[in-house]
C-alpha cells in the first residue's frame, strides 16, 4: 500500500514540475539562462571585462541603425568563369566610413571560404578568382571595432561555382554554420574581442534550461561554454601567438554539423604596434563624427614638392635643338676663301685714325707776349 501510494505521489511531482527541473544537465556545467549574461563555464585563464570607453560611445550611436545587405550580383548558385569577378552589394541603415587616421568606422564584412576577411567601405569590389569547385561567400555588417551586426538583415550567404558545383564540399544548405569573427591577425594590446557568427542556428532557450547549442572556445588549451551569440571581451591573453578553437555543439554536447563547425584561428599579441583609435580612450566629439561618416576626416600632409624631372627622350631632343657654339663660329673650310678676301679688304679700306700732335710739336708764344711771325 505504502509501495503504491509513493509511486501516484512520484507521479504526479514528475507531472507538475516545470521544463527547468527536468532539464538534462551535462557533468559539470549549470543550466543556462535566458536572461542572463554569457557565463564563462569551465576553465579559463582570460577574465571577461568591459569594453573600450571609445567602442561603449560607438557602440550607443550606433544602437539605433538596422543595417540591411544585399548580393546584387552574381547570384546566388551562379557558375563564375576563370579569372577575377565583381561583387556588387546593397547596404541600407548602415554608413560606410574610412576614417583616414583614426581607422575604419562601420562597414561591411566579405568572407569567402576561409580566406582573411576583406573589410569595404564600398559596395563594389573586385574578387580573387575561384578554384574549381563550390565555395560560401559571407558579407555582414560590421561595427567600427570588427564585431559582426546579429540583426535579422544584416548578413547574407550565397553560394558559387566554378567549372562545376561540388555540394558535399559545403554545409548543407539550411543547416548551422559557424563562422569566427574576432580577434585575429596581429593585436597592439587588450582587451581583444571574441566574436562569431552563427547563420541558420537552432532557436535557444524557448524554455528555461532547453539549450539547443553552445559554443565551445578554446583559448591557449583552456576551455569554456557559452550559449548566446554576445561577444565577449577578454584580458589575460598571453604575449606573442594565441591559439583559439571554435566548436559548435549541440544541447547534449555533440558536435554540432561537423566537421564545417570546427574553426582555428591565430591571434598574436604585439607590444609596441599601432593600437586602432577605438581601443584608446574617451572619444573626442570631432573624433566620433567622423568615424560615424558625419565629418569628413582629416586630410594627411602634403609632401614636398619633389623637383619636375624632365622624361629622358624630352631631355635628348633640347639638347640636340640647342646650337653648337663652334659651328656658329665656322672654319675656313666653312667660310671658303672668297668670304676671306671680303673680309681682308673691308678691313684695308677703312682709314687709319688722326694721330694727335705731340707737345714737342706745338708752338709755345713767346714770354713777352708778342705774337710770333
């Protein structure tokens, strides 16, 4: 009886309690939360911290756009031919600004395969040629910092050929991708910002606990979780190379549509180089209109003017233009013997000058005053 009685009370807890009580917890690792910040599960020597005072100004004047992108061409699936292409884009709600010295202000973002990402401040640009086979072309928006826009809008796939369509090289389309944003290259100083992109991604937490992916980052070998698409900016990175991992996985902790979800990348920290403005300090107004397009930046010095050269074939001809001094005066070959002789007689006939009398010759008057006979 008593048997019985604590099965129906067993039961009827089982029915009642919420999706959150029943959720599968890995060993571990808590049940994340909707509402809550990104939490750095596991082992990790970076600590998250806040952002840049200068990317927390950009980042409120900019919180008002919707950035909206478009592939005008080629098209999606299209069969490209050898050699460079052109990539024509669409933007709407989003400046594009070369801010000169002070670095780039939003703009947008192409990643083909896993080439570097090509930064543009444009909407036209010509393209490295394809290798045969299939390949994903990725443009987001992005913000003066690097961080990819997560708005519904800002950011488009397609897919291209070349000689002929290779699917199985590629995620099948519809399926989860992940691709890794921030940080790599080579870094001045911290914090650095780690950020990703996730397109076509489950959606998470319709209930509390019901976690249908987390992404995985390893950093220099340490590990932790986090299960919503909020960059993190980090300190404790290490001197030199930093190695960092990404790996999609599903809520049971299963790698997620692998292996296209498995990234590595490279940052390198290096005292000493140029930081971007935006990881400096406060922001000038003058400094913020003009990374946000609205004042034109600064123009650069001008140099020296560099004396004018004169082009070589140019230099050749006045010389050759010039005349020759010797040839003007001429030889007596050049002049010939009659041009002599007038020139011997038109000097013989021209009359010696008057000498002047000596003063021995002239008469001095007598001294008693008389003139003389």
């Amino acid at each position: 009886m008593w048997a019985a009685l604590l099965t129906a009370v067993l039961l009827l807890v089982l029915t009642l309690a919420p999706p959150a009580a029943l959720a599968f917890t890995l060993p571990g690792r808590r049940p994340p939360s909707p509402a809550a910040p990104p939490q750095l599960q596991g082992r990790s020597s970076q600590q998250e911290v806040a952002p840049p005072l200068a990317v927390q100004q950009l980042q409120e004047a900019l919180d008002g756009r919707r950035p909206q992108l478009g592939i005008l061409s080629p098209a999606d699936g299209a069969l490209l031919p050898a050699g460079p292409w052109t990539l024509r884009l669409q933007v709407e709600d989003w400046p594009l600004v070369d801010a000169g010295p002070l670095g780039l202000g939003p703009h947008v973002v192409v990643q083909l395969d896993g080439d570097p990402p090509l930064p543009l401040t444009g909407t036209t640009t010509t393209m490295r040629p394809l290798e045969p086979g299939s390949h994903r072309l990725t443009v987001y928006a992005a913000r003066p910092w690097g961080e990819a826009v997560k708005g519904p809008g800002a950011q488009r796939q397609i897919r291209l050929h070349r000689v002929a369509a290779n699917p199985l090289s590629q995620p099948a389309p519809g399926s989860p991708q992940l691709i890794a944003v921030s940080p790599r290259g080579t870094a001045a100083s911290t914090p650095l910002l780690l950020d990703w992109l996730l397109l076509e991604a489950p959606l998470q937490n319709l209930r509390s606990g019901d976690a249908s992916w987390r992404l995985r980052v390893s950093l220099n070998g340490d590990s932790f979780l986090v299960d919503q698409q909020t960059p993190l900016w980090l300190e404790g990175w290490r001197m030199g190379s930093n190695a960092i991992q990404l790996d999609l996985l599903d809520g049971l902790g299963e790698p997620l549509n692998p292996p296209f979800n498995s990234l590595v990348s490279e940052v390198t920290l290096q005292p000493g180089a140029e930081a971007p403005r935006w990881q400096g300090g406060r922001l000038e107004p003058t400094e913020l209109a003009i990374l946000l397009g609205e004042a034109p930046p600064p123009s650069a010095p001008e140099p020296d003017p560099e004396p004018e050269s004169i082009p070589e074939a140019e230099a050749e001809a006045l010389m050759a233009a010039e005349p020759d001094p010797e040839a003007e005066l001429g030889t007596e070959d050049q002049l010939g013997v009659g041009n002599l002789a007038e020139i011997e007689a038109a000097t013989t006939d021209v009359p010696d000058p008057p000498v002047p009398p000596t003063s021995a010759e002239v008469a001095e008057p007598p001294l008693d005053g008389s003139v003389a006979p």
